[in-house]
C-alpha cells in the first residue's frame, strides 16, 4: 500500500507562509520529508528574500497555492546524508537555490540544463513527484536531491552569498551564453537592484566597460563609486540617450516592472544583444523594425544549471564577489515585504534565520490555521459602518486605499455623535450577521505605527449588560495587551500582524491568536447580540495621535 503524505513527509519543519493573496506571513507548521539514499537534509542559517517572493506571495502571476512558504536563496550546514550522498558531509556549508528536481533524463537535464526541463520542480509553489508540496527556505530546514545542493567555497560568506543562487546565476548564466565576457566589450546595465548590482560586479570581472542605466539619477554614486562601473547613463535624461546611441555590445535587463524595450535597443551596436532576466508581471512592447535593420537580436534567460550554478559561485569565491545585503530578523519578514514592494531595500534583503527556533520554543509559536473548520463569509463595503470623531470629514480620519483601510483619531477629537460621552473613536463596525449563536471569528492583518498608544485597535462588542465589551486589545507602549493586561505580544509596533479572534458564544470563551499561534484564551461575558469592530479607539494614558491600518478582514462562522 502506498503511504500517505504525511508518512512520506514525517519530518516535522517550522517556517512563514502566506495563506491568501494579501502576501501576510505568519508561523506555519509543516512536514519535510525524511532524509532518503540520495538527500541530504540542511539547517537552514539564512535565505534571501526576492522579489519573485513578494510576487508569488501576493499571487500576481495567478499560479500560487496557498498556503505558501517562500525563499530559493537558501544557505545552511548539511546535518544528515543519505547513504548514496558521495558529495557532502555533515558540516558541510550548502546552498539550495530555485529547483529541487527534475526529471534526470531528459536532453536538458543530460546537458546539465535541469532549470530548463520540463518536469523541473521548483523550491516552493510547487509539487514533488509524489504529490505534496514544495515548500521554501523561510523555514527552519529543508531535505534535498544531492543534485540540487551546492557546495559553498570556504571564503564565500554564507550571509552575502546566499543571493548569488538566485540573482547571481540570474546574470551569470546569460552573460556566459550571449557572449558578455569578452574583456574590452561594452556591457549596459539596466536596473540597479538584486540583480543589476551583481552584473555590474560580474562585468567588471570580465573585464568589461560597464555602464548602469537606470532611471534614478541617486543611483549614480553607487554604481561608479562603490560598485565601480564606467559611467552611468540617467534613462530620463534625452541628451544623455542620445550621446549614447549606438555605444553597447551587451545590455542586460534587470529592470522587473514594466518598461519600454526600444530605447534600450537603441543603445546597442550593429549585431548588439538585449538580454532580459526581470519578470514584470505584464507583457512588455517591442519594435521589430530596429532589430531588423540593426541585426540585433533580444533574448532571454533563466537562472541556470547545477553545473553552471556551481562555477558561479566558484568564480564568485576566486573573484571575491558577493551581494550587498541587508540583514533582516524573520519576524520583520512583512515589513520587509512592504518596503520591497516600495523599492526601499537596499539591494538584498537577507533573512537570518539562525535564531528561528529561538522563536518557535521560548515565545511558544505553534502555528495552526485558526480557521481550519469554520467557512468564511461574504463582506463588502456594506457590512463596514465607519464611526469617526462627527465634527470632521470622514477622509481626515478615515481612508481605503489599495485595499488597506487606514484609521486615525487624536485624543483631542470629539466622540462619534454630539450625544456620546465616550472617548474619540474611528472604527470598522462589521454588522449584517445574526451574531448571536455559535462559533464566530475575526480574522485581519493589522498594522499599527510606533508612537500609537492607550488605545483599543480590536473588540468584541455585546456583552452583558449593553453596550459592553466582550473582548478589548489594547496597545500600550509597543505591547498589545488584553485591556490593559495581560501583555500578548511585546512588540506590535511596525509590523503587519495576523489577528484571529475565536469567540464562542453558548461556550462563552474567546481566544486570540497572533500569527497563527493560540496567545490567550478569557471567558466570555455573556450578552446575545454581537458583532467585531477593529480601528482606534482611545482608552487611558493615550498618545496624541493614534493609528491603526488593517486589510483582508474577514468574519467566519464554524461549520455545523
């Protein structure tokens, strides 16, 4: 009889999954599977954070199954071998990049061209053989086909070099193939990101002219000062594409959203090569009539092979390059996220994960999805009543952009209505539901900014006696608090959080969850009537100005 998933995948792992296409990640529990004759398990120490994460997190290429576990930058120490593993040893320092299998026959995968063959697997997002998923290195370890482990040369940092096996071999693999290591040549490259930089480290090492273009003229400094590029060519600046027509050999196209092609293959000689390696999400326009009459030609590349990935990181080690990183703590993963989005990560992000069982032990995070068992259902823009200080327009203290509803109040505000003698308030109020039997559940992304205090940003309102609460999460000082104890979570600040909120109302207990982990569970008080609200709403010892953002709210009702 054959065994099940969970009997292939026995080894318990601990990592941060998205579950819906608002690209969140919280604690998520799940199985790798166990060490085979040809595998070699790794403790993951750091993995790198690319766009392709974000994208695929937020489903933008519309192919992501949820829940997801991103990361093909992995690096770690090899902690168990098969007993066929002729290449690694435990100890060993190890990379795994963007596949973890292929089918090992095919004419590809014989040319050492795994990355181009068809039933090549992917890191995460995608399936094993059998079945189950792959799922990335925000994760604690990973077992993998010794074909698809690489072995890290002593003097290459793990940290700095974990980018090289997606970005590194992104630039590498093209520039061996098209011909862009002829010293003396004239390399442009586009985009001064991930991916830009490390071309413009390779170039040089071929010995190339190198020029950046790119459409932040602030760039110009790192390119030719810290990086070393010949000169740096303002994308927006006509008289400096005009003086550059004609100039290139090579350009290689880092740029990942969308862009025009043409005025880049102006820049290119006779028999001159745009090579593209970024992935914007929609399609990108080209002339044909310039590449006719110039004989030029535009192409493409993919990462590349486990041979090919190996020599990159050989050269990278002999050559002493390595990618500018930002280390980053596994918890500030979403933040991260946000300012990847906004271009505000310089270069590459790094997660260091050496402390991730530190997480999972001593704050107690033992990830479930809180909504396994109950189903969600419908809300739109109906169901939210938005309450704010009755004195001001609604725009000033409330907003709804890009999905993300954005709350604000000041201790000075007024109540909500002329009559209230409450505290200033801006609120969701999500009404359209008999909420008055059963297992009900909120669930939300929020976000609150440092420096927002004395303030409920959630509660369960319809309690007994009237127009009491059953519920109150309050944050004080960088904490959220159960009213005003105990602390559940020490530091709320600056962070997306995932809030889940379980209230039984026969059973009269409410549990709170954050990320994924059970925090505090308080008996209910009683009432018939219910309903959640989410926002600021001032309490004692308040600051001035008080915020609360939230997105993907959600009501669930547990199934029968």
């Amino acid at each position: 009889m054959a065994k099940s998933p969970e009997e292939e995948h026995p080894q318990k792992a601990f990592g941060w999954a998205a579950r819906d296409s608002h690209g969140i990640l919280s604690p998520f529990q799940f199985s790798r599977r166990e060490n085979g004759d040809e595998d070699v398990t790794i403790k993951i120490l750091y993995c790198g954070v690319c766009h392709s994460d974000l994208h695929c997190c937020k489903n933008e290429w519309g192919f992501t199954r949820y829940p997801v576990v991103p990361g093909h930058e992995m690096v770690g120490i090899v902690t168990k071998t098969g007993k066929k593993v002729t290449k690694f040893k435990e100890g060993n320092n190890v990379g795994v990049g963007v596949i973890v299998g292929s089918c090992k026959k095919c004419e590809t995968c014989q040319q050492d061209l795994e990355n181009y063959c068809p039933q090549c697997i992917f890191t995460y997002n995608d399936s094993y053989h059998d079945g189950t998923k792959t799922y990335g290195g925000y994760s604690n370890i990973v077992v993998v086909d010794q074909r698809y482990v690489l072995r890290f040369p002593d003097n290459l940092p793990l940290d700095s070099g974990a980018p090289l096996l997606c970005a590194g071999i992104t630039v590498y693999s093209p520039m061996k193939y098209y011909g862009m290591t002829e010293p003396g040549k004239h390399l442009g490259v586009a985009g001064l990101g991930g991916l830009g930089h490390v071309a413009v480290k390779f170039g040089k090492a071929f010995g190339l002219k190198v020029t950046v273009i790119s459409s932040s003229p602030g760039k110009q400094a790192e390119a030719i000062d810290r990086l070393g590029a010949d000169a740096f060519l303002l994308s927006s600046d006509p008289a400096q594409i005009k003086a550059a027509l004609g100039t290139m050999d090579f350009i290689i196209d880092t740029v990942s959203a969308v862009h025009p092609l043409d005025p880049l293959i102006a820049l290119l000689k006779l028999n001159g090569k745009l090579i593209t390696v970024g992935l914007p999400n929609k399609p990108l326009q080209i002339t044909i009539f310039p590449l006719v009459l110039g004989r030029k030609l535009v192409g493409g590349s993919d990462i590349g092979g486990m041979k090919e990935t190996q020599e990159m990181l050989d050269f990278c080690a002999k050559h002493n390059i390595t990618s500018d990183i930002e280390l980053i703590r596994m918890e500030e993963i979403n933040t991260a996220f946000e300012r990847l989005a906004k271009s505000d990560v310089r270069f590459l992000a790094i997660l260091t994960l050496t402390k991730l069982a530190y997480l999972q032990k001593t704050l107690g995070w033992v990830a479930i999805d809180p909504t396994e068992g109950f189903i969600s259902l419908p809300l739109n823009q109906s169901n939210f009543i938005i309450q704010w200080p009755y004195d001001v327009p609604q725009d000033q203290r409330y907003k709804f952009v890009d999905g993300i509803h954005k709350l604000r109040v000041y201790s000075s505000d007024k109540p909500h209505t002329p009559t209230s003698q409450t505290r200033p308030r801006t609120e969701i109020r999500i009404h359209g539901y008999d909420y008055s039997s059963g297992v009900w559940q909120f669930e939300g992304y929020g976000y609150v900014p440092r420096g927002t205090s004395g303030v409920c940003i959630m509660q369960v309102f319809g309690a007994s006696p009237s127009h009491a609460t059953t519920l109150m999460l309050r944050v004080y000082n960088d904490s959220l608090t159960y009213y005003q104890s105990p602390v559940l979570d020490p530091n709320i600040y600056n962070r997306w959080f995932r809030l889940n909120v379980v209230h039984d109302v026969e059973g009269s207990t409410v549990k709170v969850y954050i990320d994924g982990a059970l925090l505090y569970e308080a008996p209910g008080r009683g009432g018939t009537s219910h309903y959640f609200k989410c926002g600021v709403y001032a309490q004692n010892d308040d600051s001035y100005l008080m915020e609360s953002h939230w997105k993907g709210i959600k009501v669930f009702k547990k199934c029968d």
